[in-house]
C-alpha cells in the first residue's frame, strides 16, 4: 500500500515514531505557522446554469491551507450564511482584505486545524454571498469536493480568470455544519460523491418533505418558503425563475410528490460512502429530532460508520456545549477519517448522551432496547391503558402547544403521578382517531412531562445556552481572524411541565402521504403519525401527559388559511406509543 506525502506528513508529526504498547494513539499536531497560511479563493464551475445568464455558475470557495510541500485533506463548510447572517453563537461572517483576499473564516476550524495539517475550505452555496447561479446546496458542495479531486474547474475570478488547481489538496474531504450547512453535507454524502470520506452535520435536515410539511400539512405559505433570503442582489433577480420552478414542482397541497422524493435524503442512506458524526438536540424545535432518528437508523440499516453527540439543548453547537470535549471529538475524527491515524475512535461508545443540563454519558447505541408501553386518553382527563368517550377541540392558530399544555385550546390527559423514574427514548408514535366539522383540519399532539425542573430554556425555539463575557481560545490567531471565542453556559429554567414530544398532521392524508383528500364532515377517520424523537428521563412523582389540538401556533405560520374547524377525538381509539427503559446512571 502507497501511503500519500500528506499522509506520511501526518505521520512524522504525531507522538513518536516507534510503536510501543503504552504510547497514546496517533494524532495530528501543530506544524505549520498559522499566520503564513495560504489564503486565496477558487471559484469553482458547477456544471449548471440555474440563473439563466448563459455562463456556467461558479461557487465561490474561500481557502487557507498551510504554506507547505505536501498535499493536505480538506475540511468543506458549505454554507448560504456567510453573508447575510453569520455562523456560530456570535454570527461570524466572512470578511475580505481591499483585493479580496479572504481574512476571517467563521468559526474555529481554521485556526485549530489549518496548523495541524489541514486546510478548511468555506464555499458559498449558489446564488449567495459570492456565488453566481441559484440555491442548488448540494451542487454547489458536490462541485468543490469535484474540484478538489480534479473532476471540475476553477478560476482565480468570478467571471473569466486564470485556471486554479487544486493540487495541494490530497482528495479527501470532510464536509461539516450546523443547520442548513448540515443538510448540504447529509445530501452530499447521500449523492455517494467519490473524495468525501465523512461529514459532521449539526441539526441538519435529512428530509425536506418531513421539515416543512408535517405529514401533509404544509407548515408555510410557498411565499414564506424557499432560500430567497440568503441571495445576493444579483441572485434575487435572476434567481426568480429557479425559485418560482421549485415551488410549482413541490406543489402547495401538502403531498409527497416527485420533487419531495428528491430532497428527501433518507431512502438514500445505502448510497453513502462517508463515515458520519451527528449532532442533535432534542430540544431543538427548529431541526427537530425527528430529522436526526430518521437518518440515523436508515444509516444503521446500510452499515455506514456512525456516531453522534445528543444533547437536550435546543438548536446549538456541541462547540458550545461541551467545547473542550468537542473540539477533541474532532480532532480525533478528522485524524481517523482525513488523515487515516489509526487512532481507534470508531471503536469507542457510538452515542455522547446528554441526560440532564451538563450531565453526560456514552453508550454503545441508540436508540437502547424498550419496552413498549401504549396510552390511551378519556374523558375524564387521564391517561391509561384504556380510553373512553370523546374530546371535542375548537382550532385556534392563535395558540401553540405551550398554551395547549397549560390548558388552553387542546384536550390535556394526564396519567398517574410515577413511583420511580421512566426513561422514555426513540421515536414515539400516535394513533388518532376523529372528525372534523369542516372539509380540511390539522392535528397537533404532544407528549408532555408534568412537574417541576430546571431544564435548558428551548420551549421556544431557545438554544439552552447562553454567552458569558469570557472568551477561550482554540488554535492560533491573526490580525484579522481570532481563535478566541466567547464562552457559553447553560441557560436555565424552573419550568412546572416540558414538552418533550410533538407530532402534527393533515388529518385530509390519513389514508396516504402521496394524495390528501377532503373531509367529509362528521365522518370519523384514523391516522397513525410519529412524533419527534427524544431521550427523556420522567422523574418520580411526575406525570406524563398527552395534549390533543388543531393547528399549533408555534408551528403553523400565521399566514396559512384559518381553517375554522372542530374536532371531535374517539378517546378509546386514540391512543400514544413510546419505548420505555430504565434511566441512566
């Protein structure tokens, strides 16, 4: 086997040269002077021209690399953020010297990595920042990862320009981000691209349909939807076609169509060559849970080497959560997946869980092995193992699901209180059985833990966490790009009740996803749907609970139709599922 000069490089600089039984595994150490880094830009063709101006679109990609002799691996950031709202918990944008030349990279990874042997690339998706053509996410990263193996051109302008190669770069690629940055490396990898070996996405969607249409209730209006805000001012016009395509061809009646098929990364996990680290939050109701479960068992199921941190923050970094920890997470996977150190981190627990604030432990898998326990509602408010009579609820958009849990336009059911702890993990799932008095209602359900805690602040849409006024540093700094960002803690709350799951629905689909139909008033129909994932812990003394409701009004955007509907549930034939097992220790 040929061992390539960047991967000989890495070699030489880990700790010591002779084996020995006790020597610590292999890693990769600062050698190269950050502030004689290689900064520059490759635009780069994508092979597309989705603004229509007759010229090839080219994604603009910003670039530091150590000024060495030896081919390095690339660690991609693929983002529409750079510009208009920033990365990271202080909204870091990309600045440029008078001549273009790139300063500040957000975020941490160049001022750590770039010493170590790595250069990070950070490419700005089609149609923003400095990017010519439209939002295509995953073309534009699948572009850079084919320039950086010799498969695509670039140019050292955005319009004509001198040829730039990439050969200082190894091939190797890993592609990582928070958010949409973390979609774009999920459908990156989905592609099966040849030179991405793994990817870090941070509460990244895996599916599209699942994100904005909650089981054929589209969660915005199409004039609410789209990535239209990220374009440049040359992109907001020309892009107008692209964008008015994409809303045709995904429709506005809330069916899994052709176009959702195609954004829907999951059914493609048996296509990824990547290994894959994931972060999620189950308190996160942006990128809700479901997007990680989904992805993370289809991922199991095609073998794909695969870890992830899981925290009970809500829409948040690892960076920011356990920084120390983190950062060496990293480093480690970088080593293992871009440099091929045989430092033995697939071998380690696959899951970094999140219990309680700032409370960890790791485990061999997720979700664990449970028993599953069914509930069912009745009238007289609790929740059992039988249900009986009806609940009749009046939609109000106005009210969201906080509002339902403290007893205001939903039907609230609440069992017994616990004589010992319950660890409720996976993906719970809801049978609902109703009519509506209109031709069209939306459903909303929630699994709720009754009783008093101080939880991360994430009921709405909080992070859990919160700036401090210090600052730590991680890797070097120069003049224009500081290593040293600000701390974080968690942000607290005394909370009476948290809503640990939530699922919502068109009850028009409940015969299937692909074709919704009318109600016909008073007519009772059953419709099975799963709720967000989480991995909760129900204290002694607490009740769980279960809310039922229309139209959630943290969710649904106030824009959409009022629907102005009743519903009547059948409790004896509504009922919640969820796996039950003991708590850890």
């Amino acid at each position: 086997m040929r061992l390539s000069l960047g991967l000989l490089a890495a070699l030489i600089t880990t700790a010591g040269l002779t084996p020995a039984a006790s020597a610590a595994p292999p890693e990769s150490h600062p050698s190269y002077a950050y502030d004689q880094a290689i900064r520059e830009t490759a635009w780069v063709e994508t092979g597309t021209d989705h603004d229509r101006d007759g010229k090839i679109d080219r994604v603009a990609a910003d670039v530091i690399r150590p000024r060495a002799t030896v081919r390095v691996p690339v660690i991609l950031d693929v983002s529409p953020y750079y510009a208009c709202c920033g990365r990271g918990n202080e909204s870091q944008k990309k600045t440029y010297a008078p001549d273009g030349t790139p300063q500040q990279f957000p975020l941490f990874l160049d001022n750590y990595f770039v010493p170590r042997g790595y250069a990070v690339v950070l490419a700005d998706v089609g149609g923003t920042n400095r990017s010519s053509g439209c939002f295509d996410d995953v073309g534009s990263g699948n572009a850079v990862v084919n320039w950086l193996n010799g498969r695509a051109k670039a140019f050292d302008a955005p319009d004509g320009g001198r040829p730039v190669r990439a050969g200082w770069a190894t091939g190797d690629v890993g592609a990582i981000g928070k958010s949409q940055d973390g979609a774009t490396a999920i459908g990156m990898a989905a592609s099966g691209i040849a030179g991405l070996k793994t990817i870090v996405p941070i509460e990244g969607v895996a599916d599209n349909y699942s994100q904005l249409i909650a089981n054929g209730a589209p969660l915005a209006t199409p004039e609410h939807t789209g990535s239209a805000f990220t374009y440049n001012e040359r992109a907001a016009e020309l892009c107008k076609p692209f964008e008015a395509d994409i809303k045709a061809r995904a429709g506005t009646n809330g069916d899994y169509n052709a176009y959702w098929r195609s954004v829907n990364h999951v059914p493609r996990a048996g296509q990824v060559r990547a290994s894959v680290l994931a972060a999620q939050g189950f308190g996160d109701w942006v990128v809700p849970p479901d997007q990680f479960a989904a992805w993370w068992d289809a991922l199991g199921r095609a073998g794909v080497p695969r870890q992830a941190w899981l925290s009970q923050a809500g829409h948040t970094d690892p960076f920011d959560l356990q920084r120390a920890q983190w950062v060496e997470t990293l480093h480690r996977w970088f080593d293992r997946w871009l440099l091929g150190l045989p430092n033995g981190v697939e071998h380690e627990p696959a899951v970094h869980l999140e219990t309680a604030p700032d409370r960890w432990t790791d485990l061999r898998s997720w979700p664990p092995a449970t028993t599953s326990a069914t509930l069912h509602p009745s009238s007289d408010g609790t929740l059992g193992r039988r249900g009986s009579g009806t609940a009749t609820v009046v939609d109000d958009p106005a009210i969201g699901r906080e509002q339902w849990a403290a007893g205001s336009s939903a039907a609230v059911f609440k069992g017994a209180p616990l004589t010992a702890p319950v660890r409720i993990a996976g993906s719970p799932s809801v049978t609902i059985t109703a009519s509506a008095d209109k031709t069209a209602a939306r459903l909303g359900v929630a699994l709720v833990d009754y009783g008093s805690a101080d939880e991360r602040n994430t009921a709405n849409y909080g992070s859990g966490v919160k700036n401090l006024a210090t600052r730590s540093c991680w890797g070097a700094s120069s003049a224009g790009d500081s290593a040293c960002f600000l701390d974080t803690t968690a942000d607290l709350v005394s909370v009476g009740h948290r809503i640990v799951a939530a699922g919502w629905a068109d009850l028009g689909h409940h015969a299937s996803l692909r074709h919704g139909e009318p109600l016909v008033p008073g007519r009772v129909y059953s419709m099975t749907f799963t709720l967000t994932a989480l991995d909760h812990v129900v204290p002694a003394g607490h009740r769980l609970g279960l809310l039922l409701g229309g139209t959630d009004g943290q969710l649904f955007d106030p824009a959409l139709p009022v629907l102005g509907d009743t519903l009547t549930f059948d409790l004896a034939r509504t009922s919640v599922t969820f796996g039950l097992t003991k708590p850890e220790h």
